[in-house]
C-alpha cells in the first residue's frame, strides 16, 4: 500500500488514485525522465531529469555544482513522472481529457555518501536510462565519482494517478453527431544512429538494437 | 531573445542554451503536458497538466477545487515542459545523455476573471491537447464555466535548453571496442478508437484521423 498522508490523499479525481505499490513501480520502471520540484530562493524550480529505483529508494543525479541538486540535499523535493498514453476526444469539450499514468513522490532528499550506495544509485539511474549499458560501456572513473552528486528519495510517500478508457460525456451529449473515442499516443525506438567516430566492425549490441 | 535574469541564466552546460524566443514557441507549440511546480504548505509540489499558449502568456486550468491551482494563483510558479528525443549512448556510463528540448517558464501566475479571456485561454489549451476540437465539440456552458479556473503566467521569463547529435567522449576511450550512438525515441499517433456508445454514421473526423 502506498501511503496516505494529506498531500497524497487525492481531493478530486479518486477513482483515479492507486495505491498499489506494484502500479508505483510500474510507472517509476517503464519511465525515463522525471521532473524535480525543489524551492530555490522562495520560488519553486521544476526540472526534468533522469532518475532510478533501487527497492524503496529513487536516485538522483547530476553535477555536484548543479543548483536543483544543492537545493535539493537535505530538503523537501516532490518527484514527478508522468506517461502520456493518449488523447480522449469527448463530445464536448469541458469532457475532454488524456490517458496518463503518473506518480508523484514527496520526500526529504538526501545526499548520498557512502561509496557502494552511490554506485549502487549509478547503476540504476544508467540501466533505467540505458539498459544493458552499465555492463557494456566503460564504468565511471574515481575523478568522474567525484563530480558527480547523487541524491536518494524514499518511495514511502507517493501516489499514483492513472485514466485510461474512453470518454465519459454528460447524458445529454450523447445524442450529438460528434465522434468521440481515444486519440492513442505511441512511443516507439528508431533505428540506432551510430556515431560517425565509431571505427569500423563494431556492430550495434542487441540491448540497444533490441530494446524493448 | 529571452530574459536573462539570475534563473534562466544558465550555470551549466550554457552551449545548451537558446536564447531564440522562437525555439521556446516551438518547445511549447509541439508538447502536449507540462509539470507545474507550486508550493504547498512550504514544501514543492509538481503536478502534470495540459496548457496552452497565446502570444506572450502561457495558460492553464483545473477544476476551482484543486490545491495546485490554488497554490499557484498570485504566487509564483514554474512551468517546465521537456521533450525526450533521444538516449545519447558513450563510450563510458559518465559521458551517457539525453537528446531533448526543454523550456522552463518563472512568473506570477494570475487567475483569469475577464471572460473573452479564458475563452481564449480555454480555447488555446483544447487546440494544443486536441487541434480542431474547438469548433468540433459542443463548447463549455455557463455551468462548467464556472467550474474551471484559468490561469495565466507571461512568458517573459523563460529558458530554452536543447541537446541533439551524437555522444562527445572523453579522447582516450574512442579506442574502446565500444559501440556509441543515439537511439531515437519516436512519438506517433495510434489508430483512433472510437467510443463503443458512438452511434453507427458518425465517421472519425480527418483533424483526428490525420493529426500530425
């Protein structure tokens, strides 16, 4: 069960909320970018960046001079990650809506030290950004640890919010000579466009040109 | 060009920077959901929504109830929108990126209380989440008017970040028996399906049909 405090108690919308873990991980481990809410001088600062999950945890990452990361060590963060699955057309427009699967995640950011967790934080930020590469591409190298920050979020409080299906209208619509129905959004892998630096015979590894 | 104040001046990765105010029109003109970031009860909150354009201002709505739309009016917010188009694959885990076009807007958001106004913002925001609906679907009443809160935030202050190419690594691993690239991630439009209460003769419209 996921938690529910006040703030991921939801107002409006509850058929809408989960709070089943396995739908938490679910969109945190088909996702790739997340957006990180930090207050930076008294105003709020979103930016999108990539994430991984290890169990409970969610990591962070970016260069130790990074302002979202400085404000984000030691204090209160939202994580947001957010699939757009489609367009729902309705016969009207206030009924109109999208299919999303989205969790947001509050916590307390903590600035990760200890040198296994970090790498710990690595591999699962790099294996969710590009998977198979961790084992493949050369791994990070004592002066590039050291430039890199890497931070660490609980998962305890987070909520899940998902809509899929079609469009409800109000009774009265029905009978309008509108179409309605589900406008899907696809995302897809293109062909792996390879380096023009790349020496020849070195084939495309199947974790990349496979990629699920 | 775009402003230049302390926050959307960037601190790093500045060759990523556009200070073009059309590479921001095409960053908003081209997504369909931003995260707003608002503060709540002291601590940052991010949430999805849909927006709209129109000119300088950027608009978003929600239902009256809702505590992120609260939060934001008077005070300020921060929009960001990201487009993810491509994993960028190295040599080494460290020099792994993103391909993506993002805008962050800083400002005041203000609710919207003159009526042509948030028609206007309606309007913008139903066109960018479902071109040609407008003048499709029946259009809002008086009663869900009322219902939904339109905010307005200028453009003024905004940021424009992009990366493209291929990975940039570091001199002495290009001799690494290592494949690198970018793998492109490829957004397309699903068939539309159709609502299973839609009466039979009411054919798919061609702005849904062949939305590019």
């Amino acid at each position: 069960m996921l938690s529910t405090t006040a703030r991921t108690t939801l107002g409006r919308s509850k058929e809408r909320g989960s709070t089943d873990r396995n739908d938490l991980y679910e969109v945190l481990d088909t996702g790739m970018i997340c957006h990180l809410g930090v207050i930076v001088n008294g105003h709020p600062m979103v930016i999108p960046t990539g994430y991984g999950r290890a169990g409970e945890t969610l990591y962070l990452h970016g260069s130790t001079g990074a302002t979202s990361l400085r404000a984000a060590d030691g204090n209160e963060v939202c994580v947001t990650v957010t699939h757009l699955d489609g367009i729902v057309l309705a016969r009207s427009i206030f009924n109109h809506s999208v299919n999303y699967r989205s969790a947001i995640i509050y916590g307390r950011a903590r600035l990760v030290a200890d040198h296994d967790e970090r790498m710990e934080g690595l591999r699962v930020l790099s294996e969710r950004l590009a998977p198979g590469q961790w084992d493949y591409a050369r791994r990070p190298s004592r002066k590039e640890l050291a430039a890199t920050a890497v931070l660490a979020l609980s998962l305890e409080e987070a909520s899940v919010k998902m809509r899929s299906g079609g469009p409800k209208d109000e009774e009265e619509d029905y009978e309008l000579p509108v179409w309605a129905g589900v406008l899907p959004l696809v995302t897809s892998w293109g062909e792996p466009e390879p380096d023009p630096l790349l020496p020849e015979g070195i084939a495309t590894p199947v974790h990349i040109l496979h990629r699920e």
